[in-house]
C-alpha cells in the first residue's frame, strides 16, 4: 500500500515463492525494490542461476519476519551488491513505528549482540519496553515492546469484551506486540525475540536471537531451533 501511495508499481507473481521464477519476475520486470524474509534470501543466495543474472535494477533490500542479524546483513549485500539494505517490522496490527537510518551498509550498523536495530521510533511514534512486572525497563535491559502510532489497529475481529494486548493509561493507548526489545543509549530499538519464546535458566531468561546470532555467524548459515533443542542445549553448555 505504500507503494502504490508513492506511485509505485506492484509486482504480483502468479507463483508461489520459488526462487528460480522469483528471480524469472525481478529480472524481467527491472524490479528496484525487494522485501525478503531471511529463509527467502537465504534461498536466493544459493540460487545455481545467481550468477548469471542481471540484478542490477535492485536498489533496496527489505528483511523482517524475524531475527536479522550481521551474517544475514552481509549475505544479503553479496547476493544484491547494488542494492541499500534496511532491517524492517511491521505486524498486521501496525506499521511504520520504526524509521531506518543505516543506508552505508552493513559495517555501518550498531549491532546489539550481533542482532540489527529495526531502527529508531518514527516521528509520531510512542514506544516503550516494559518488564513483567508492569515497569518500563531501564535502556540495556529487555522488556515486551509496546507501541502508540495512529497506524496501529483498535482491535481484533472476535467476540470478546477483554483484549489484553491494548490497554490506555494517562499517555494514551497501547498496544502489546509480543516482541522482546532492547534500548540503545543511542535510541536504537533491537527485537532480540517474542515474549513466548524465551526460555528461563536459572532464573535468566535467555532469548533465542543472541544465541542463534551468535550460531549463524559461526557455521556460516541459517540457524533456527525449537524450545525444546534449546532446553537441552543451555543445560549441555552450563
């Protein structure tokens, strides 16, 4: 919707995601702008046909959907060398909270852990980190992401009075999206998981996103992993 409020064309494959007939669309129609979840590109990359395609057209690289990290950052720079690469978020019950920064490449972003900033709060934009507790954590430490934006939506499609992801208070009204931040003293904002993924070890909690990241450059590829492997792998490691 936003590029075609710019003016902008819409490519609409009539495939389903495959990487050779993805690539097919983006070559023939001079594709400038491509949003990629990180098994997309992952997939792209190892692409046999890679070479030889002319993609000189992409200018910009969007990835989201989940945790974006330095190994994906510089993987996506390799596979599109033309193209500008921006970490994004977005959830179907808002937009636009974030603006991105980061436009000289991937030695220019300040990593958390070795896991990329979604950004820093667009104009307009509330934001907060809050514990479990209910109290908005200090920067550094990580707490649920709530949002306040005229984009996010007044509620869910169901049949029920309580909605426990909004609430109001004195500032206005929330929205809980489930996604575990960090503050930087610079103001970045790092979604380091989701609030039902963690795990607790010892009283810590433990977020995957540091640990996968940390995996992903080690062994050169997509790491991915259930609580249950996680579980059992902390208590190997301690």
């Amino acid at each position: 919707m936003r590029a075609w409020y710019d003016g902008a064309t819409v490519i609409l494959s009539k495939h389903p995601f495959d990487v050779e007939s993805y690539l097919d669309d983006v070559e023939q129609e001079r594709a400038t702008n491509l949003t990629l979840i990180p098994a997309q590109l992952h997939a792209i990359a190892a692409s046999p046909s890679l070479g030889s395609r002319d993609l000189t057209c992409v200018e910009s690289v969007a990835s989201g959907g989940d945790i974006i990290n330095s190994p994906l950052i510089k993987l996506a720079e390799r596979t599109f060398p033309t193209a500008a690469f921006m970490t994004g978020h977005g959830m179907s019950e808002c937009h636009g909270i974030f603006q991105w920064p980061y436009w000289e490449g991937a030695d220019s972003i300040p990593y958390h852990q070795g896991v990329s900033p979604v950004g820093r709060p667009s104009p307009g934009a509330k934001v907060r980190l809050v514990s479990e507790e209910g109290d908005i954590v200090p920067i550094g430490e990580v707490g649920e992401l709530h949002v306040q934006h005229a984009a996010v939506f007044k509620g869910y499609l169901r049949e029920q009075k309580d909605m426990p992801e909004f609430y109001t208070d004195d500032s206005g009204d929330w929205f809980k999206t489930g996604d575990l931040g960090v503050f930087s003293q610079g103001g970045d904002v790092y979604i380091v998981g989701r609030k039902k993924d963690v795990v607790k070890r010892a009283g810590v909690s433990i977020a995957p996103a540091a640990i996968e990241s940390c995996l992903s450059a080690y062994a050169g590829s997509q790491v991915s992993f259930s609580r249950s492997v996680m579980l059992f792998r902390v208590k190997i490691l301690t």
